[in-house]
C-alpha cells in the first residue's frame, strides 16, 4: 500500500518541487546520491574503487520530454565518460531510455544512446541500459538489440517481478546477446503481468539468475549481473556459480550506493566482484522516491528528519 503511494508520489510534479527545495530530503537524497555535479560523483568512484570496487556511473533524469534536455543528458554521459577514461577510473554508465528522449521521439532516442555507446567503446567503457516501467520493455529490448548488432559493449535491465521475463531472458540467451542485470523491478505492475509476491519475485530472480550461469547460456555468452542487496538470493546464486565453477571473472552482483555497505565490504573480502550504482545529477526526486519506497524505514527515517527529532 505505502509501496504504491510512494511511486505514484515519485511521478507527482508539485511533490518533485516540495522535495527537492526542502533540506531535511536534500540531505537525506545524498545518502542515495553521490551529489549533483560531475566532480561528486568522480569523487565516489575514486573512493569505491580505491575500496576494489566497480562502478557504474547513472546521470540521473527520466521521462524527458524536452529534446534538448535528453541532449544535454546525451552530452554529459559523454563528458564524465572521458573523465573517468582520463583518470583512469574503474566505471561503466548505466542510462534510462526515457532521459535520453524515447518520449520524444524513437529514432531521436536511438542516435542519443548510439552516441553514447560509440564514445564509450572508444574510451573502453561499458553502457547499461535501465529497465523502466513495463510499457517500455518491448521498445527498450528492440533498441538494445539493434545496438548490440554494432557494439559489444552494452547490455541491458531486466526485471524478474514481470511475467513475461523468463521469455525475454531465453530468447537474448539464444541469440547470443545476453549481458544483463537481473533485478526484481522498482515500478508499480499490476498483478495480470507481474508477481506481486516478495517470496515468488525471490524464485523468479534466482531462476533467471541460474539460467544465465547454465553452462549452455555461458557458451552463447551469456554475462550476468546481478542487481539486489537481497542476500537470500544472492547467498544462493554465489552458491550455484561456485557449483558451476564459474570463473569469478565472469558475473558480478551490482548494489544500489548508500545501501548494504557492510555487505558490500564483506562480499569484495569474498572475492566477488562487486559494482556499485552511483547516481548523481540534480534530477534525484523519482530515483528517490523509489528508494524510500524499497524500505519502509527510510520513509520514518526521513519523516523524523523533517520534523526535526
Ligand atoms: C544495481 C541495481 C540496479 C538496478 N536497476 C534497476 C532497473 O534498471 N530497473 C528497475 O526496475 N529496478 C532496478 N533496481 C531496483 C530493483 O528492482 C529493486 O527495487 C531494489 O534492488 C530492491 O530490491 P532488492 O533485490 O535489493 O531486495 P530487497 O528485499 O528490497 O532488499 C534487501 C535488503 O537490502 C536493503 N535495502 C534494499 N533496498 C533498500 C533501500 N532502498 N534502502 C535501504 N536499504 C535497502 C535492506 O536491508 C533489505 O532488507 C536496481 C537495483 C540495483 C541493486
């Protein structure tokens, strides 16, 4: 119930402006978010790598419906790419297709991201590409495709509470272009097209997660992330990857910055590899939202803030 009402919060307007010029969110936005320039957010991986972990590196807007906002988005993605090149940082980017102008205009879309994978290829550099709500998939996939028929450095999203994931997952398997991040999914579904269930969603991510290490799914190159901070997953899927004898190499488990820090440590003094999603960007307010709606705590935590105590 709370978990609805934050998300349709996350696409109010009105609240977008109330939080983002109110402190006590502000401050508690920064436990989420690197900051809101450049710097800050360079800053974070130097500090998480230099900790022996990746990164990947998010400019934070959605849903642009303005061409050149999704430009200016395009433009700094190909900004921070040379400076994490130039400063030789351990970081990839990940983006959402509705903040690079899917909204806008498909094939306007497309050249926005096809820049951002051609600069990041040139400057050896991996793209992921967010799944958003379930609307999206169809076209997120369609654009995901066309890319990898020119580059091999990107992959996408995706999200094991939708139905339909499995179909998705097999059908990239087979195809041979499989570089994805499971994650249980942040939007608000209905239950004829997704699970609603927490302990279902954790079987379902646990499923794709071991499809993707089959060895059959590994000898048509298949590469996994895996994006959950939920250690009943992920204790198992480390389990079947050192069954499977899987070169520690070929997969990772990805976190969200700000949470599990603990974890993160002891998982990295494992020997997992471990990559940490690093937001930054002044559009933080639905990004936000959706983290205080993972964890009804956060939202306490954030009340008993703005109210002082
Ligand atoms: C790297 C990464 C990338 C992602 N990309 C996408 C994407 O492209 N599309 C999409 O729909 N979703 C994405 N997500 C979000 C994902 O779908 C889940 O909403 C989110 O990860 C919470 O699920 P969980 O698997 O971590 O499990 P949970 O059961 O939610 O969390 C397990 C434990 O982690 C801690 N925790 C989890 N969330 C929080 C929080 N917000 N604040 C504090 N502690 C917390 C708590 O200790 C909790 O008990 C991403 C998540 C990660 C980690």
């Amino acid at each position: 119930m709370l978990r609805h009402a934050l998300i349709a919060l996350s696409h109010s307007e009105t609240m977008r402006r109330m939080t983002s010029d109110f402190p006590p969110a502000r401050r508690m936005a920064r436990r989420f978010v690197a900051g809101e320039k450049r710097e800050d957010a360079l800053t974070v991986i130097q500090q998480l790598n230099a900790m022996g972990a990746l990164v990947t590196l998010d400019y934070l807007g959605e849903h642009v419906t303005d061409k050149s906002l999704a430009r200016t988005s395009a433009r700094e993605y190909e900004a921070v790419l040379g400076e994490i090149a130039a400063r030789g940082l351990k970081s990839g980017v990940s983006l959402k297709l509705s903040a690079m102008g899917l909204h806008i205009d498909e094939a306007f879309c497309y050249q926005n991201v096809r820049k951002v994978v051609a600069v990041a290829a040139q400057k050896e550099r991996f793209v992921r590409i967010d799944i958003e709500e379930s609307a999206l998939v169809d076209i997120t996939i369609e654009i995901y495709r066309r890319l990898r028929e020119e580059f091999d450095n990107v992959g996408m999203a995706l999200q094991a509470y939708l139905h339909r994931t499995r179909d998705d997952l097999q059908s990239l398997i087979d195809d041979g272009v499989a570089d994805i991040r499971l994650v249980k999914g942040a939007y608000d579904e209905p239950p004829e097209i997704a699970w609603q269930d927490r302990k279902k969603i954790q079987q379902e991510m646990i499923a794709l997660a071991k499809m993707m290490l089959s060895p059959d799914a590994r000898a048509k190159g298949a590469r996994m992330a895996l994006g959950s901070h939920d250690d009943m997953i992920y204790n198992e899927v480390i389990a079947c990857a050192n069954e499977q004898g899987v070169d520690p190499q070929h997969w990772e488990i990805q976190f969200l910055y700000g949470i599990r820090r603990d974890e993160l440590k002891r998982l990295l003094s494992d020997g997992i590899r471990m990559r940490v999603y690093v937001p930054y960007g002044g559009s933080w307010y639905p990004y936000f939202m959706r983290r205080l709606a993972e964890r009804p705590a956060n939202l306490l935590f954030f009340l008993r803030a703005a109210a002082g105590k």
